[in-house]
C-alpha cells in the first residue's frame, strides 16, 4: 500500500491547532511530537502558552499524548509529568508500533486521532502508515545545527504541495 508523504495540514506551529478545529475534524486523541513541535529541545518546562493549549485541548475533550523518540525518556517524563499527561516513549517513528501503542493505551481508532510533529520522515510519514491525520508545524525555536537546517528545507517541497496550508503569509494557488 503507497504512503503518502505529504501532510494533511501544515501551520506555523501548534497553537494554530485549535480544539476547534480537531473537534470539525473528529478527533479525540492528539499524539504531539515533544522537541521542535511544543517547545524546542532545550526548553526543560512547559510554558505558560502550551500549558494553556494543553488545558484548551482537555477541555474540548481531546486527550493530547506525546509520543517521543527521545534516547532517554527522563526529559520526556518530566515535561509530561508537569502538564499531567501521558507519553510514549522510544516510539519508533515512523514504525507504526508506537502509534498502535498509543491508541491501544487510549482506547482510541485511528479515525478519531491525529499526530502533530515536525517532522517528515518521522511525524508524517508514522501518521500516515498508521491511518492517522497528519498535521504539521515549523519547528519551534527554528531548526538548530546544520542537519535540522537542510532537513527542514528539504521538507518545504512536501509542505507546500499540501492542499491545505495555514501558515500565515502562504497564498493558495
């Protein structure tokens, strides 16, 4: 079966995500990608804006989860541990295993869940082999060192060809 390894959404980051419209598009279950979606890799904490996002999200009933391919999962549980929410850790992305795992621990289809990351091969490209809507953002904080650079240039092509681009200051053809 052919993947497709465009995103179904692209923003300028998760704040435009809105409970809103996750409720239009029915989904129940947020998995997040931690590092360069809700805070960049060397931000310890949640801020004051993710924490109200998180708390946004709950409201409207969708349950966010971080799902983390992170070496080490102390910064992971900890990040977590203070918006009081779940994560899978050593994911796996893009293999489908950890998405399976966190739908399975949220009692949740596919159909009713969405991963927000920032990443192509990893974010992208696991939500979609896993039937998930794939919805993506800038990386938060911008790309650091000289691979992240040219790795999120190479996703602009990928990016752009998405039907449905809310970046702001992107016109739609």
């Amino acid at each position: 079966m052919p993947v497709s390894l465009r995103p179904d959404w692209v923003f300028d980051d998760y704040g435009a995500v809105t409970p809103a419209f996750l409720q239009r598009l029915g989904v129940r279950l947020l998995l997040c990608d931690l590092d360069y979606t809700l805070a960049p890799k060397r931000q310890g904490e949640p801020d004051a804006a993710l924490r109200a996002w998180i708390d946004g999200l709950r409201a409207a009933g969708v349950t966010p989860v971080i799902l983390s391919n992170n070496r080490s999962s102390k910064r992971v549980e900890r990040f977590c541990a203070s918006l009081g929410i779940r994560f899978v850790g050593h994911a796996g992305k893009p293999a489908r295993r950890g998405y399976l795992r966190a739908l399975a621990e949220a009692e949740e289809t596919a159909a009713h869940a969405a991963m927000l990351g920032d990443k192509l091969l990893t974010d992208v490209l696991g939500a979609k082999r896993a039937g998930l809507t794939a919805l993506m953002v800038e990386p938060k904080g911008g790309p650091v060192g000289a691979w992240n650079r040219v790795l999120h240039a190479l996703q602009e092509p990928f990016k752009r060809a998405c039907a449905r681009d809310e970046r702001s200051g992107r016109t739609k053809k």
